[in-house]
C-alpha cells in the first residue's frame, strides 16, 4: 500500500490516503475507516474548496481540486511504474480493437463501404496492440510465465469441474 496524500483538514483530524489492489484506503487518526474502489467523485456543486469526494464505507472524504489532481497524478505514476499494469493497458487495447472487428463487422453499412473501412482500422489497432504485446511479453518472460500459469490452473479447474460434475 501506498500513501499518496496525507492531510489535515479545518476541524483537526489527521487523514490517509494509500492506494493499493485498484483501491483508495482512507485512515482518519491512525483508524482504518474504508476502502474505495470507485475513486474520486466530483461534486455536483462545489461546497467551499471542497469539489472532490471519495466515497468509503463509513463516510466521505472531502478534497479539493488540487488534492483530487494529486492523487490521480500519484497514482498514475504508480501504476506506470508496474508492469503488470503495463500490460493490462496493452491487453485493454487489444481486446477493445478485437470487440471493434466484433461489431463492425457484423452491422450493415447501407452501401457505404464504411463498415469495411472501421473493420481495416479495428484490424490495424488490434495488430499493432498484438505486436506491442508480443514484445512486452518478450521483454518480460516472469510476468508472462505468471499468467501462463495462471491460466493453466483456470483451465485444469474448469476441466475438474466439468468431468468431476
């Protein structure tokens, strides 16, 4: 878990914000008091300098703008730093260009010729991800070895459940 803001607010109390596993964790005077797994809200309407909010279990936690920025900024920079998050991003783009080929090419044009054009731009993106990934996976064999194996002991369990039924 990492701390990406630490603040006091106007009433005195001492607040956490870590970021860990996709979630925002908030502790106020040393207590853990939730989790969130939205992130920060913008307000409707800003309450003073307050514009930003995460939404825990217990209570919300009011931020400026200033605070919301530096929190997106500092996880940003976390999850840059991790290649596991790296490769989501590439494996994201991949199949969102995968599900484009998916839809387009299976809607009517009209006889415009256009579905064919979003296909071949679908095909391009979806190419070069499936490079990209290709080459991440190359450059990382522990990461790739990882999910391999992961995946190998999905599909055992699947096949137990099938055959073990």
């Amino acid at each position: 878990m990492q701390t990406v803001l630490s603040k006091t607010t106007a009433d005195g109390h001492n607040v956490t914000i870590a970021y860990a596993d996709y979630e925002l964790h908030v502790t106020v005077n040393g207590k853990y008091i939730g989790s969130s797994c939205v992130g920060i809200c913008k307000l409707k309407q800003a309450q003073g300098r307050t514009t930003h909010y995460i939404p825990t279990d217990t209570i919300n936690i009011g931020l400026t703008s200033d605070e919301a920025d530096l929190i997106t900024d500092r996880i940003e920079a976390i999850c840059d730093a991790d290649p596991r998050d790296q490769r989501a991003e590439i494996v994201s783009r991949l199949s969102s260009a995968l599900e484009d080929i998916r839809y387009h090419s299976g809607r009517e044009d009209g006889g415009t010729g256009l579905r064919f054009d979003d296909v071949r731009k679908a095909r391009e993106r979806a190419k070069d991800a499936q490079a990209e990934l290709d080459a991440f996976d190359a450059a990382h064999p522990d990461i790739k070895a990882e999910i391999d194996s992961i995946e190998a002991k999905r599909n055992a369990d699947a096949h137990r459940a099938v055959y073990n039924a």
